[in-house]
C-alpha cells in the first residue's frame, strides 16, 4: 500500500512541477502577439549571431517557424510546451504552439529554442494545412554548457530543416516523442 501511494505521489508531484514549469516558464496566459514577436526577434538574432551560416539558410528559405522558448521537463514521461511564429519573407503570417510529450529512459528539466526551414513551398503549403503533428526517436542530453540531440522529427525531412539551440537544463535520456503543432491567436 505504501509503495502504491509512494508512486502516486511521485507522480502527482512530477506532474504538478511539469505544469508549473511550462505554464511559468513559457509566458503561458502572458500577453500575446507582441510578446512572442520580440522573443522571436530576440531568438533569431541570437541563431544568426551564433551560428552565422543560418542567416543565408533563412534567406534560402520560404518560411521560418521559431519557437523561441520550450520547457520540457520529464521522469520517465515527459511534456514539454512553448510558442512561436511562422514568418514569410520575415514577416510573421501565422503564430504557432509546440506541445511536446515523450515516453522512455528519461530523467530531468530543459530549456530550448528550435527553428524549422521550410525549404520549398509545397513543404510550407503541407505543414501549414497538415494535422500538425511530428512523431520521433532520440538519444539527448543537455547541461549549462552543452546540449546535444541525436534524431529525427518527421518534419525534418528535407526539404525542411530542424534546428536545436540554446539548450539549457539537466536532461538526459532515450525516448519516443511526438510534438503537435497547432495554429494559435495569442
């Protein structure tokens, strides 16, 4: 009996931190459209900065979704959730939620920013109609000073091109994930 209520608490617990987590963490409830314009701003500048070769892929690109923060957090079921916007010609058309839930050997709390490069119109068309959802496999760690993803979502398949950055957190793990992608009016 004691085992059982043990697990259950264990669980409620990992559960309350997860909501408190994402709903603190990602400016969830936080005023809306200009909010995730200046953090997109903020985050495409820093992927430019950082990693210069981005700029020219951008350029290349038909669309850029940046979802510039998502909390993912996770003991051996995780969630993760964050907001974003899709722009054209850098201009923002559409504002994006990413929710993320994952199953597997996993243990920890992150942080991360991502961008998907939408390399042609017909794979901008198909998203930006599709169901949303990303199924995939990966192996990844993150600490202050490194992080690091071995895998792949289905949407980052060329011709779209999925990149991780600014990780920051203790995660650690091997899990199956799939992310939805919803169209939001912040």
């Amino acid at each position: 009996m004691t085992e059982l209520l043990s697990r259950r608490l264990v669980l409620a617990t990992g559960a309350a931190a997860l909501v408190s987590a994402c709903v603190t963490g990602n400016g969830v409830g936080s005023s809306g459209a200009a909010q995730i314009d200046a953090r997109v701003d903020a985050t495409r500048d820093y992927l430019f900065g950082r990693y210069p070769g981005t700029r020219d892929l951008a350029g290349k690109a038909v669309g850029v979704l940046y979802m510039p923060l998502v909390t993912e957090a996770g003991f051996g079921i995780g969630g993760g959730y964050g907001r974003g916007a899709l722009r054209i010609g850098g201009v923002t058309v559409d504002y994006y939620s990413a929710a993320r839930a994952t199953i597997g050997l996993q243990i920890g709390a992150q942080q991360y920013a991502h961008a998907l490069f939408f390399m042609t119109d017909a794979a901008l068309a198909d998203f930006r109609r599709g169901s949303g959802w990303a199924a995939g496999a990966d192996v990844r760690y993150a600490t202050p000073e490194q992080g690091a993803s071995l895998g792949k979502e289905t949407t980052e398949i060329d011709p779209v091109i999925g990149l991780v950055f600014g990780q920051q957190g203790l995660i650690a793990g091997a899990t199956l994930a799939g992310v939805k992608y919803s169209r939001i009016i912040p």
